[in-house]
C-alpha cells in the first residue's frame, strides 16, 4: 500500500530588508509594517528605476535624514501604537525634533489628539471633531501605559499647533498639565521629562518668556540615579494612589444610542425640539415652561461666570472701580430691576389731604 505525499505551502510573510546607509544596522520588515510608512512603501515600489536602491543582497539601502536611532524610535511607536515610546526609546544624547522631522519625512500620519477630560482647554480643531451623531465619553485608565499614552498624545499636540495660546484659561491647563509631567517621576521617566522639556523650549517657552533657560534640562541630568529607583518601569501596573489629573481618562468618540443619563441627557434635555414630542397635550404647556425656566436660569449663570473672570483679569489693569460694583449692576440689569417703577406710598388721592377747609379758618 503505498503512502500518499502531501506537501502544504506555508504561506510564510514577505518581508523586506533595509540598510542603514555607512552602517551595520539592517532591519526587517513585513508588508504591514511597510505600510505604516508611506516612504518606504514608494521606496520599495520605485525601486527598479534606480539602480542605487539595493545592493547585492537585496538590501533597500536607506540615507540620512533617516538615521537608525531616529527610524527605531518611529518604528516601535507605530508597532506598539504607543506615542509615549517615540519619547522613552530616544536617548538624550537625539534630539526629540529631529525626530518629529523625520515622521514628516516618512509621511508617517501623526498620533491622534488626546480626548482630554478637561472643559477649559480649547482645541483650534475642534469644528472639526464635532458631530451630532457622536458624543465623548470618558473613562479611567486601567493602567500606566493608557495614562502615558494620554500625555505623550499631549505633548505632541503642543507641536502641531493644536491649542489655542491666546486663550487664558487654556494657557493655565496647559502649564497645569506639564507641571504633572515633571513631578510625577514615578510615572513619566527621564527621558520622557528631557524630551518633553525640549519640545516645551521650541513651541511653547518663547511665547511667554523672553529667555529660555536650560537650568531644568540641568537638573534632569543630575537626578538620573535617583529617577531610576523610583520610576515605575511596568506599563500594566496600576496607577499609584495620589495620581489624579486629566491623563488619568480617556476619551472617545461614541455614537449616541437611545436614552443617556447624567449631564448630557440635561443638555440634550434642554436642546430637543419639544413641538415634536409625542406628549399629551394637558401637560405640553407645563413642560415646555419648564424647559424655558431651565433654559434661562443656565444661561444666567453662564453670563455670571463669563463676566466675573472678565473682570477678575482685567479689573486690576484697567479700571481701579471694584470689580463688585459691575456685577452686582449687571445682575440687576438682567433681572430688568432699572425696568421697574419705584415703589410709591400708598394714599388714598381722594381723601382730602389738607383736613377741612374750616380748620384753617379756626
């Protein structure tokens, strides 16, 4: 009886080999790694019209601006999806900026911006987020990698122009957030620190003050040791106790499905067209009263809190009159009180104000 062969083809991975240029780094690639970079995709597709491209072992050979510490740093980011590795991977002795030029190189499409869980930081893009379909919805981080990742998206962000610098109160949650960066050195390491301290120095530091100091970038390097025993190297850990920030939630972008509770359904609440509701008609009226009460009474409020930071921030520099005397004057205003007849004493206009005539002749 004879015994039938069946050979199976493994249908093993393509890859693709590439060179550093004057260098014994050579790396591998699979055709889904090839695709996360634009560059070299076209580079490996264009390749029979140079005859440069690859050497006798069929090598893609790659020149600067792409450099080996550089590429690896990108490449680990995209493969882990994790923005915090282009900073972490990245020795102190590379520049962080050099780097972000070489992601514009290889047409590499940038980290999304963070869904920060903070209502006063305001996002030049953020028309284009908008959807009616969709809402965020946060939650907490399970772990130091999700925190990481927030605040390294964060950081990037500061790069590409992302938040608006003209506007105080985001100013405010901007610095707010890079001070967590520098005195949590538990969780963001050293290299993290340095990096985003360079970054910090090129986009944001010249807006705001007239010389740039590198006394910090100093300091970071006199406590490496010590940054080293306390930072918490395990991603999956769990966030330490005292940890509580913006970075701590994340956010995302849900389509809105049946009823909501909490304060969205409030605003979704206030907002919907009444008219179209399937309400019975004896309590239609009380309803939209309601609403309307509702309505007036937030947007007072909203009015409140805008006028007193206005005058908070330019009381001192503009006008010496106590910022009070403005509000409580714009309080009344809306209220309509200037609109209002004083009050008058009651007298009866037909009781004959003098007593009678005969007294006076008495």
């Amino acid at each position: 009886m004879s015994k039938t062969v069946i050979n199976i083809e493994r249908n093993e991975p393509i890859t693709y080999k590439f060179r550093f240029n004057n260098s014994d780094k050579v790396i591998q690639l699979t055709e889904q790694e090839l695709a996360r970079i634009p560059f070299l995709s076209i580079f490996v597709l264009h390749k029979d019209d140079f005859s440069s491209i690859q050497n006798d072992q069929n090598e893609y050979i790659l020149h600067y601006p792409i450099h080996y510490n550089w590429f690896m740093a990108i490449f680990r980011s995209l493969s882990t999806e994790q923005p915090y590795a282009l900073f972490n991977e990245l020795s102190k002795d590379d520049n962080i900026l050099d780097v972000l030029q070489l992601l514009d190189y290889l047409g590499v499409q940038s980290f999304p911006l963070p869904l920060l869980n903070e209502p006063n930081i305001f996002s030049l893009n953020s028309i284009n987020q908008r959807n009616k379909e969709k809402r965020i919805r946060y939650q907490r981080a399970n772990n130091l990698a999700e925190v990481r990742k927030t605040a390294a998206g964060f950081v990037l962000a500061l790069t590409r122009n992302e938040y608006d610098l003209n506007d105080f109160k985001t100013i405010k949650c901007i610095f707010s957030l890079i001070s967590v960066i520098f005195t949590h050195k538990n969780v963001f390491s050293l290299r993290f620190r340095y990096h985003t301290y360079t970054i910090l120095e090129e986009y944001v530091f010249p807006l705001f003050f007239n010389q740039q100091s590198i006394q910090h970038l100093t300091l970071m390097e006199h406590s490496e040791t010590v940054d080293s025993e306390i930072y918490l190297y395990d991603d999956t850990q769990p966030l330490p106790t005292n940890f509580e920030n913006a970075f701590v939630w994340n956010g995302d972008y849900r389509l809105i499905n049946g009823s909501r509770s909490g304060k969205s359904s409030i605003m979704k609440y206030l907002s919907d067209n009444w008219e179209n509701r399937s309400t019975d008609a004896s309590s239609s009226s009380t309803v939209t009263e309601t609403v309307s009460s509702l309505s007036c009474a937030i947007d007072d409020f909203l009015r409140r809190i805008e006028l007193y930071a206005y005058f908070e921030t330019t009381s001192t520099l503009t006008d010496p009159v106590p910022k009070k005397v403005f509000v409580n004057e714009a309080q009344l205003a809306r209220r309509a009180y200037f609109d209002k007849l004083p009050k008058r004493s009651k007298v009866d206009k037909f009781k004959n104000r003098y007593g009678a005539k005969g007294q006076n002749h008495r």
